[in-house]
C-alpha cells in the first residue's frame, strides 16, 4: 500500500470515529419508578425473608425505595397459608415452615394500593450439604471458593450468596469521650471506638452447573476475589456462604440478571436483555414485575481467615487525611480593634463536635487533649463496636 492510500484509509476511520460522536438519551433514565421488585426464596427449614421494593430512576436522586405496609404470604399448591411479618424496610419475615417437598409454593402480595401480585408455583428445591469453602491466596488478593455435590444426580444448577464480615481498627485510639459538650471523661470499655465489626452482603451474582458433566459436583467455584491488601485481611475475616439449589428456569433468569448487571459496559458486551421473571401483576397484567421466586432448603458454611494466613498481607494503610492536633480547653484570641487590644475566650472545636478527643496533654485550663476528625477515631461510623454472637 503507497503512502497516499495509507493517510487515505487512516483520514477515512478517523473521520467514522468523530462523525460516530453524539450524545444518546436512553429511555431508561425517565421510565416510571414504580414497578415491584422482589426479591427472596421460600425456605422451608428456616426462616422465610422476602424484600419488597419499587424502581427509581437512574437521573433521580432516591437509590432506594422499599415497599412498606403490603401484606405477604406463602401458598401451597395444595392449600395452606402462611403469612409473613413486615420487619423493617421492605423485608417481610416468617417463622420457620415445615413445607412439605411434594407440594409446590408461590408468593401473594398485596401492595399498600391494593394491587395484587403472584408467583408462579415453584417446586422445593432442597440444596446438597456444602463440602468446603476454602481460600487461594494469589498476586491478585484473596480468592474464596466453593465445592459441592449432589450424590443423587438432581441438582445440577446452584447460586450462593454470601455475608462477609470482618474486624477494623481506627487510625487512633480514644481513651477519652466529651461529655455534656463541655468536659470530658474516660471512655468506658462498653463505649469502646477503636475495634469494630463490618458485614457487608454479596454485590455479585455467583452460579454455578454441572449439567454439562457426568456428575453433578462442583469444584473450586470461585465466590469473591478480595483485592491484594485490603483492609478486610488486616486482622481477621469470616464469611458465610449459603448455597441454593436452582431450576433450570430459576437459573436461567438469574444468568441473565447477571450479564445485565455486572457485565455490560463496551460496546462488544452482551447487550441488556429483557428479564422475565415468574412474578406478575393480577390487578394489572401489562405492568412489569422485576424478580424471581424460588423454594427450597438452603445449606451453608463459614470459614474464618486470619492476617496470619495471608503471607505478604500489609496491616494497614496510611490515612492521610487523618492527623491528631492538639486542642486545648480554652484558648485566648488576641486583636486589635479601634478601641485597642481585646481579648476573647474560647472554647475548641473539639466541644462543637468537630473533632473526637484521643488523649490528655494537660489539666485544665492550660492542657488539653489530642483530636481527629470522628471517622480516625471512631470505628463505630461503619461497624458495630461488639463481635457478632458466631465470632469466635
């Protein structure tokens, strides 16, 4: 190829790139944030949770909106009811149930509006005890794993979800707590701030099947990856994961879900599909229902990791952002006015709730304490300062 058709061919894609160039106005930013989404699985050896919420828009400032005051309840395909109490949020709770395998189940909702809602009948779909969740650790972080069986050859497709929980430490330790906004005192232990507990709930849809092989087992089926150094391996970390056995339809949807949420972004990417759960709406047959129910036991495991078994792992990470300044109980400010040199006493920012105390320095009045900003001090801005009753 000469020279000139080269620059030719390269002006040609540069000017289809460019002339490609135009803002798209999806549909989906103004499209009513009304519909029901459901989410759950009806568990006839525990405790039945199903949450209710409605679609918000993308362009609006709301991420949620929980579904409250509707009235919720299990169907057997043979009779019986069974309700389910609101708790708090959107989430609609039962007793645990003792459903029988033969029967098959569905979800009955009644909105706070009147609107009635129902499931497909769904067949129990009890889950295979769990064989191990066991970790990797690799350059990349921390990779959790899951292997499973089905000896009886019936389950083939599986989902799990997982609660991660693990301990945090503030930058700084506060041995003094202010008290009434104008004095001070040692901290008790109960109102401790330094160590805390966070749980955060699975963000990913993880699946697995074995319908393509000889056996129904799967093996090493990754569940999380956790960054390298992440502030989860810095002291110790447990996760519990819970596994459900799916129908080939129930698995099919939640594959689905999955590319449309977590997989799309390049133009080179599944493109979103339509979901079509098992949900609909009685009162009104055209409106969209997001979600799918399922039934069946679950089964689960957790395993603790501790920094000791993470070679390499760093221990933390420097804030920056986080400095102790020394703040005394009262400063004299010092300026001049027409009249001459005036003197004002005041009180520091650490009584208007700006900083945390950490330390003493001094006795009053001419001491004071070392502070923070509360998010270096207080570890109870994002945990609970209390081990949750399986840590051991």
């Amino acid at each position: 190829m000469t020279k000139k058709r080269k620059f030719i061919v390269v002006m040609m894609v540069i000017a289809v790139v460019f002339a490609c160039k135009k803002q798209i106005n999806s549909s989906i930013t103004s499209a009513p944030d009304n519909y029901l989404v459901v989410n759950g699985n009806i568990t006839p050896n525990d405790t039945t949770i199903i949450s209710l919420s409605r679609t918000v828009n993308i362009s609006g400032q709301v991420n949620s909106k929980p579904e409250l005051n509707a009235s919720v309840s299990i169907e057997g395909s043979r009779g019986g009811s069974y309700p389910l109490v609101a708790t708090s949020n959107g989430y609609y709770e039962s007793a645990p149930l003792n459903l029988s395998s033969t029967q098959s189940y569905r979800l009955k909702i009644t909105t706070s509006d009147g609107k009635l809602y129902e499931s497909d009948f769904v067949p129990v779909k009890n889950s295979p005890p769990i064989d191990t969740v066991n970790y990797t650790v690799r350059n990349s972080g921390l990779q959790i794993n899951i292997s499973t069986h089905d000896p009886g050859n019936n389950t083939h497709y599986y989902r799990w979800d997982y609660t991660e929980t693990y301990i945090i430490h503030s930058m700084y330790y506060s041995h003094y707590m202010v008290v009434n906004h104008d004095t001070t005192a040692l901290r008790p232990a109960d109102q401790q701030i330094y160590q805390c507990w966070v749980s955060d709930t699975a963000s990913t849809i993880v699946l697995g099947s074995s319908a393509k092989l000889s056996e129904d087992i799967i093996s090493d089926q990754p569940v999380i990856i956790i960054p390298l150094n992440s502030e989860k391996g810095f002291i110790r970390y447990s996760i519990l994961v819970k596994e459900y056995a799916l129908t080939t339809d129930a698995y099919n949807y939640f594959v689905l879900l999955k590319k449309n949420t977590e997989q799309l972004g390049g133009i080179f990417d599944a493109q979103p599909s339509e979901l079509t759960g098992n949900i609909h709406c009685i009162t009104k047959p055209t409106e969209p229902v997001i979600g799918y129910i399922t039934a069946g036991t679950t089964t689960q495991k957790r395993i603790f990791i501790d920094h000791s078994d993470l070679p390499g792992w760093a221990t933390s990470k420097a804030d920056t952002a986080c400095s102790a300044d020394t703040l005394l109980y009262v400063r004299i400010i010092t300026f001049k006015t027409g009249g001459g040199l005036v003197q004002l006493e005041v009180k520091d920012l650490i009584y208007g709730g700006i900083k945390t105390p950490i330390d003493s320095v001094g006795p009053y009045p001419t001491g004071g304490f070392t502070g923070a900003f509360p998010q270096c001090v207080d570890c109870t801005l994002r945990g609970v300062n209390k081990p949750p009753a399986f840590w051991k």
